[in-house]
C-alpha cells in the first residue's frame, strides 16, 4: 500500500512516466495524425496556388488598394502598375507628409511583399502618417517589354505621384526591396529630380563583392560558363525566361531548411504553423516570367558584368547610368546573415564609385546605411519585427535623412531611456542616430584582393565568348524547334512548380485527404514535449538538417575552390587578353580625369562663394561646424522642427536642405576660411546673434552632455557670434537641457 501511495504522489506531481511500449503507441498515432494533416496542408497550399495564379492581378499585399495609372496604357506598355494604398480606418495620413512608393522585386515571385503584412515597410510607412503607394507587376511581361521601359513607366509613376501630392513637403521616398533595389537605383542616377531619399533594401549592387568561404552565389556565372545559359532558358521558353529557375537558385543556396526543415517544421507543429506556412508559400509560389531580353540585360550588365557599380551602362539614347548622379540621400539596409546579398554587394559599389569620403561629399552626396546582425534575406523585408523597429524608424525620421550634410553614414538604433532624451520630445521606443563612418569601417567588412577582381573580370570575357558563340552557332537551331506549347509544359513542369499542383484538388489521389483531416481535427491526440519518441524525432531531424548542413558547406567549398582555380589560371585570363601585370582589371570611374576635373571645378566655385549669406547660411554652418563628428539624431531634429515652427517664415524644407549642404561642403573645402567669414556673415544686431546662437546650441544639447571637442567647437563659434562691443553672444542652458537635467536629478 506503501508503495502504490507513493505511484499516485508521483504521477499527481507529473513525475510519473508512461511504459515505453504505451509512449511509443501514443507516438504513433500522433505521428499518424500529423502525416494526414500535413498532408491537408500541402492539398490546401495547392488549391490556394491555382486560386492564386488564376486572378487578373495575383498579389499578396495585406491593404486594399486602387489603381492609379496602368503601365500598359503607357506609349511603351510594360506589366507593371502604380496604386493607392488605402489606409486602414484607424489610420491618418498626412498630406503635407511627403509620399511613400514601395518597390517590390521581380525576381521570381509576385508582388506584394513589401506590404504582405499590417507591420512591414508599408504598415511602417502608413504608422508614420505618409500617402503611401505600391509599384507591382503582372505575371506575365508585354512582348518586347525591356528594363528601359520598366524605367521609363516608374518615372512616369513618380511624376504621378509628385502631381498628387503638390503640398507635401518633399519628394517621394522610394523604397526598393531586392532586385528592386537596383532598378530604383539606376532611374534615380537618370531622373534625380524625381526622388526624395531612396531605401535600398537587401540590394545587390556590387556583384563581384563578398568575402571566401561564405558568399557561394556569386560565383555562378563563373561556374555556368556565363550568361549562355540564360539565353538557351529563354529561348527554349519562347522568348520568356521563367522566373521559377531564380526562385530554384534561391532555394539551393540553403539545402538543410529547402530539403528538410522548412517541411519538418510544419509536420512536427502542425496544429501551430500551418497557417503561417501557407500566408507565405502564398508568395513563394506565386512564381512570375521576365521577357528573355530584360533577363539577359541582368545577367550581362549586372550579375556577370558587374557594370553598375562602375558606370558602364549606356541607354539606347546615350545617357550614361552613373549612381553618382544620385541627389538624394541613399539609405543602404543590409544584413550580415544575408546570404543572398552579403554586406559587401549592397554595400561595395561605394568603395568602387568614390575614392574616399570627401569624394561622396564632393558629389553633394549622402550615404547611410544600416546593419543588421542576423536577420536573413527576406527577412530585411518581410519580418515584422524588422518593419516595427528598422523600418518604422528609417519611415518617422525620412526628414532627418534628407536633411543630412553630405558624407557616409551609419544609421544606429539607441534604446529610449529616460537618461537620453528630453520628456517634451516625442519620440518612440528607439532613437536613430547617423554616425560619420570613413571607407575603412567598409573594407573591414571584406572584400576581393586584386587576383579576385582579375578572376571574376575573367569570367565577364569568357561570358562574352561563350554567348557569341551560342547565338552563332547553336541559337539559330534551338529556337527553329522551341514551341509555346513545350514552353508551357516545360513550365507546369518544373521542378519548383510541380509540387503545387500534385498536392491539390486535382490530382484524384487527394481527394480523401480532407476527410481524414476533418476526422482527425475531431479525435486529435498529441503527445507531450516529454514523450521518449518525440525527442527521438527533433534529435534525429538535428542530424539530418546538420549533414545537410554539412554537405552544403562541402558543396560551397569545393565550388569556391573550382572556380578560383579555373579562372585564377594564368593560361586562361591571357588567352582572354589579360594578364598578371595589368593594375585595374575592371573600371573605377572615381580614378577618372573627368571625375577629378569635376571636383576641382567644384571646389572651387565653393571657395569663391565662401563669404555669402547672411544669418541664416551663418547659423547653419556654425551647427555644421560644432556637430562635426558628433553624429546627428532624431532629438536634433525634433528640436529644428520646434524652432522652425517658432519661426514661421522659417525655411522651407528643401531649402534647408540646399543651405546645409552648400554649407557643409565649404566647411570640408577650407575650414579656416568658412569659420573666418562668419562675423561679416552675421547681422550687427546682440539680440539677432544671440538668438541664433541659442538656437545652435539647443539643437546640439539635445543629445545630452556634449563631448570636449564639442565643446571646444561651440566655444569657438561663441566668440565669432561675438559682436565686438563686450557682450558675448553666450547662451549657458537652453530648455532641452533644462529638461534634461530635471529628468536625470528628479
């Protein structure tokens, strides 16, 4: 009695343990239930599939939205499409608030993703309170359509936009997620007037970038032999290139989660994930086609050639596509556990455009960008938690962004403490900050050595060799016997495709799967984290996804090691006309006599107009000046809104910009001289000076305590604001640091 006494104390305190054979029946028939309804959730993403791919205008955009202007009305028609995000009802957007347009990608999936969830870049935008709009596509191109013309239609998008919004205080901000990235990047370098600040987001725009041992994709045109293959897919698919073949690449640069974990997750959880699984195989499958020449433009200009970075494009009418000729800031989001595009491709078309910092300040240009440590992909674009965080801050501070003196930053996410801020200025949960970085914290990221560079140069050149070569001799004999209808079948196909539509409605051998699942929702019967059998499964899933794991890094490995081998070879890179001793094997425009003579002349017509202005160039360049080094906030920029709307005649917010970068630049160009000016700049009048001279310090004490050589620098402008009649135009606390202090002594 003893001892039965003390079985039922352990089982009522959960300690008691089923007999293996009772665990292992439990086990099975949990396992059971969750094939069926596994099995039901891969019939019910088929169906949705077909649902899916059968509307006019597939998409997964989670707002409602109305057509602005169609791409096909245009006098060049291309697929793509401008609309109207309309707001949620608990949602107000600002008019005066400059417009949002989200770009989404065209690179095998569908559109939409940019907005595939209430917290995501639209939500963000929308949260912020600016008119946002969507640029997607259709499934299919217009026959002859190019990315010319794709250009061409997002220009005439914008300019529709700017129309419908003549009071908002800037230009729109265009967000380009992806592939989107880049074709956002070269309509700005030809049409900069159209663009307020441009968001890049995981975009490839140094293709030849990357570090060994970790970024594997960009020796695939190396390995192919080229971009012939393109070409063959094309032709083969009648003039379209099917973009489930991208979605194919995608997927096997990580074969553990495509060959086994994304699956397992599902059946192991499927009472939890299987709408989550579906919300985005909605997208993923969604799979879209580019016309054979749009596909060859990118494989040869971008991919392989490597040519925007370096600004070797030309357009059918000569204009040259040199990203340089960008106006507008230019926010790079990247992320170091993206292995699709690594740090280095979004971010290493700087390093190759410029020589150093004062370049990109010559320029009159600024570059931030954003590092995130561990999110992947799609997850820059589609996590929520990037939408509440990155997103919503890049969204609430665009006019902080726009407003930056030239230079490269870094965008840094502070928490909001009680010890940072003043309680009188409203902000969120997160502070943004824009600290000044140099072209050695982006060489610590890592990069190519000169004999890397000579490599993938060789690869562009034999590219080049083997596509003459296909079009002379095998083109020809390949499109004579292509047909739409083997197009069609190779497509409904493909191995990215034919899971779909074998797990639906249409294949007879699903038909009883709903039934069962229905049975089995009614007599469900799971077993507990705790039985034996169930941690048996996730330990030998573990160890599958691991020798996958493994087997993908041995793959990577020896692709890497193939590649440098073949095309480091010496035989090779001579017989394609380069040699050893050659110094660039690839264009720098930033080296160019051209770029130099520009920055000569433009330094100086700044040094010539060094003296003009009155207070307010004055009082603009003395902040420069002191918040030099110091990074810049959105505190600051409260505080600037505070004063402006103090002062309403104040500036206008395009025109603070203009002052602030013509004032910055003669700062970087002769500092003595622009400090040395000052006092002739500056009104007779104590009372003006000292006014401005508050202003200028409440703006830099509203990051709290400044730094000594903050300090020094604002005791310098003290004594230039001076007005010589003994009075020193001397302000020893403003209110924001008034209000800081209280906060931090009460």
């Amino acid at each position: 009695m003893e001892d039965s006494a003390k079985g039922r104390d352990r089982a009522n305190a959960g300690l008691w343990q089923a007999p293996p054979w009772q665990e292992s029946w439990q086990y099975a028939i949990d396992a059971w239930q969750r094939t069926i309804l596994f099995c039901d959730v891969l019939r019910r993403r088929g169906n949705q599939y077909a649902e899916h791919n059968s509307s006019p205008v597939p998409h997964v955009l989670r707002f409602d939205v109305k057509l602005v202007l169609s791409g096909r009305m245009l006098p060049r028609p291309v697929n793509y499409g401008l609309v109207r995000i309309v707001p949620p009802a608990d949602v107000i957007v600002d008019p005066g608030k400059r417009p949002f347009v989200v770009v989404d990608p065209r690179a095998g999936h569908g559109p939409g993703i940019g907005g595939f969830k209430a917290d995501s870049e639209i939500g963000a935008a929308l949260q912020a309170g600016h008119p946002c709009y969507f640029i997607g596509f259709l499934p299919d191109p217009v026959p002859g359509q190019t990315i010319e013309d794709i250009m061409r239609a997002q220009a005439a998008f914008l300019e529709k936009v700017i129309e419908l919004h003549p009071e908002a205080d800037g230009k729109p901000c265009v967000i380009g997620n992806c592939q989107a990235g880049w074709a956002v990047m070269m309509l700005a370098a030809t049409r900069p007037e159209l663009f307020g600040p441009v968001i890049i987001a995981g975009s490839p725009l140094s293709y030849w970038a990357g570090v060994r041992g970790t970024n594997p994709m960009r020796y695939t045109g190396g390995l192919l032999g080229g971009s012939w293959l393109t070409a063959l897919t094309g032709d083969i698919g009648g003039g379209k290139f099917d973009g489930a073949w991208l979605v194919t690449n995608f997927e096997g640069l990580n074969p553990a989660n495509t060959l086994w974990g994304k699956q397992y997750n599902v059946w192991s959880k499927v009472d939890t994930e299987a709408e989550r699984y579906l919300e985005f195989e909605r997208w993923w499958g969604g799979h879209v086609n580019l016309n054979a020449e749009e596909m060859q433009f990118i494989v040869d200009k971008l991919f392989v050639g490597n040519r925007l970075a370096t600004a070797e494009i030309v357009t059918s009418d000569g204009m040259r596509i040199d990203l340089r000729n960008i106006k507008s800031p230019i926010l790079c989001f990247c992320s170091k556990g993206d292995n699709i595009t690594p740090p280095q491709q979004a971010l290493g078309w700087i390093l190759d455009l410029y020589r150093s910092v004062d370049d990109i300040r010559a320029h009159g240009q600024t570059i931030i960008y954003a590092m995130h440590e561990t999110i992947g992909h799609l997850g820059i674009f589609v996590s929520g938690k990037v939408a509440i965080k990155e997103h919503a801050e890049f969204a609430s501070n665009i006019d902080l962004i726009d407003t930056l003196p030239p230079g490269l930053y870094e965008a840094v996410l502070i928490p909001h403490t009680i010890e940072n801020i003043a309680p009188d200025l409203e902000l969120g949960e997160w502070i943004a900050r824009f600290e000044p970085r140099t072209f050695d914290d982006l060489r610590e990221m890592g990069g190519n050595d000169p004999e890397d560079e000579r490599r993938f140069a060789t690869v562009r050149r034999v590219s080049e060799i083997n596509l003459g070569l296909y079009r002379t001799f095998a083109q020809p004999f390949v499109q004579v016997i292509a047909s739409e209808h083997a197009a069609s079948w190779l497509a409904r196909l493909h191995p990215a495709r034919l899971p779909f539509e074998f797990f639906s409605d249409s294949n007879p051998l699903m038909a009883s799967i709903a039934t069962l699942a229905d049975q089995v929702r009614e007599e469900r019967q799971p077993v507990g984290p705790d039985n034996m059998f169930a941690a048996l499964q996730d330990f030998m899933s573990k160890q599958i996804e691991t020798t996958l794991d493994l087997w993908g890094a041995w793959r990577d490995q020896a692709q890497e090691q193939v590649f440098l081998a073949v095309y480091g070879s010496p035989m090779l890179q001579a017989a394609v006309g380069l040699h050893a001793t050659d110094e660039l094997p690839r264009h720098y425009p930033g080296e160019q006599p051209e770029t130099l003579a520009f920055i000569r002349a433009r330094i100086a017509e700044l040094k010539a107009r060094i003296g003009e202005g009155g207070l307010r160039e004055a009082s603009i360049r003395a902040l420069v000046y002191v918040g030099r080094g110091y990074g810049l906030d959105e505190r600051q920029l409260a505080v600037l809104r505070r004063i402006r709307a103090r002062h309403r005649e104040g500036l206008s917010l395009q025109e603070f910009k203009r002052i602030l970068r013509e004032q910055s630049l003669m700062l970087l160009v002769d500092e003595p001289a622009a400090l040395a000016a000052l006092p002739s700049m500056l009104p007779s009048s104590h009372e003006q000076r000292t006014a401005a001279l508050a202003a200028v310090r409440e703006v830099i004490e509203s990051t709290g305590e400044m730094n000594e050589d903050v300090q020094a620098r604002m005791s310098c402008v003290e004594a230039l604001f001076s007005d010589g009649t003994g009075k020193p135009a001397i302000v020893r606390e403003t209110p924001v640091r008034a209000s800081v202090r209280a906060r931090r002594t009460s």
